[in-house]
C-alpha cells in the first residue's frame, strides 16, 4: 500500500530530527541554501512533485548522497 504524502511529510520530519538528518540539512543548506527553500516553500504549498524535484536535484551532490 502506497504512503499517503502526511505519512512521508511525518516520516521526514522524523528523519530530518536525527543526526544525520540534521547534517544533511546543514549541508543542503551550505550548498542550495535557496533551493531547499523553494522546495520547502513548494511543499507547504502542497507541490509536492516539485519539492521531490528540488530536492532529488540537490541529493546528486556527493557528499549528501554519502549521508
């Protein structure tokens, strides 16, 4: 059964609160400080394929594809 998008909203959240999530953030946020903006703006809105854009583009960077 597919994830509704509340349940991967919630999901993130709780990743983005662990370590790693929070040096993942500190790292999208040194390299595409806007761009993970637009993709937080996109998904407050309820866009949630261009924030899954947005932020596949900026998980191509080496070092967060590492995390």
């Amino acid at each position: 059964m597919m994830e509704s998008n509340q349940d991967m909203i919630r999901e993130a959240m709780r990743m983005a609160q662990s370590e790693e999530g929070q040096h993942l953030l500190k790292l999208l946020q040194q390299s595409g400080g806007p761009q993970l903006n637009q993709a937080m703006r996109s998904a407050a809105e309820g866009n949630y394929d261009s924030a899954k854009h947005i932020l596949n583009s900026l998980l191509q960077d080496p070092k967060t594809r590492e995390l």
